[in-house]
C-alpha cells in the first residue's frame, strides 16, 4: 500500500511540476499600430470637443445672465429678480445636464468609445486566444497594464505576431 502511495505521489507531483507556458503582449505597442484604433480615437476626440464646446457655450450664457443680473438687479422687482434667477439657474441646469448626457458614466462618448473600440478589441483578443491555443500558453500577461511585471524578457513578447495575425505585419 505504502508502495503505491509513493507512485501516485510522484505521479501527481510530475504532472503538476511541468512547465506551463507564458507570453507577454503589449497592448499600447498593439493599438499603436493598428489604424483603426487610431482613427477611433481621432473621432472619439472630434465628439468629444464638439460636446464640450456645446457644454462651455450653455456655460458662457448662463454667466453672461448671471453679470447682467448683477449689473441689473438694482432696477429690478422682486417678480423680475425671480424670473431672472430662475433663467439663470434653467440655463446652468441645462449644461448640467447636457454634460451628464454625453461624458456621464452611461453617456454619449462612453456608448460611442464602446461601439467603436468593442470590435477591435474582440479582434485582438481572438488573435491573442488563437496565438495561445496554437501555442499552448496558459497565461498572457498585458505587460502595459502596469501589473507589477517588473521585467519581461523580449523572447516571450508575442506583440507582433498578434499584429501579424491581425494583418498588421511588423
């Protein structure tokens, strides 16, 4: 009994102790290189000041009531200082508003990041997954991602084959 402990105990300890493969990928290198991605992010940056302009605009309005308000409110009876501040306070709820609608948590620039960002990182992820099928790695560390990899040896570094297998020959 003892004799066949000692076997399966070796057993199981030669299968757990043999190496497991592992690679690294860049993925900033990866975007870089991959116009689509940069395209994505050149339109994410035309929405995104075009929004913002829209949002300093309803700003810049409501400001500009707010110093004629000052400069009036002298003159004013108290139905007209209401009237104004309450026109004061629409047009700052307004851009309030307008600035949670398109860069809130579920806003317009997240919801177009998402569109157009998904598909190219499903593509990477297929190409990455397809890499480490064929290659039998069981682990792919992002070594941009700033996760503690101190150093990652050039020789593990599977960056451009996944450009490679996108198309994107390096």
């Amino acid at each position: 009994m003892k004799k066949i402990f000692f076997i399966l105990l070796l057993t199981i300890q030669a299968i757990s102790s043999s190496a497991q493969k592992f690679a690294l990928v860049d993925m900033d290198y990866i975007l870089k290189n991959i116009p689509a991605y940069e395209r994505a992010n050149e339109q994410l940056n035309q929405v995104s000041k075009k929004w913002q302009a829209e949002i300093e605009a309803l700003s810049t309005e409501a400001q500009t009531m707010y110093k004629n308000y000052q400069n009036e409110v002298v003159f004013l009876s108290q139905e007209q200082k209401k009237a104004k501040q309450d026109a004061i306070m629409k047009k700052e709820q307004e851009a309030a508003e307008l600035k949670k609608k398109y860069f809130g948590p579920d806003g317009e620039l997240f919801k177009k990041r998402t569109s157009l960002m998904s598909p190219i990182q499903e593509e990477i992820y297929n190409a990455v997954k397809d890499i480490a099928d064929l290659r039998g790695y069981q682990l792919i560390l992002d070594r941009a991602s700033d996760s503690g990899i101190i150093f990652g040896s050039p020789k593990i570094d599977i960056s451009n084959e996944v450009l490679a297998k996108l198309g994107y020959a390096r």
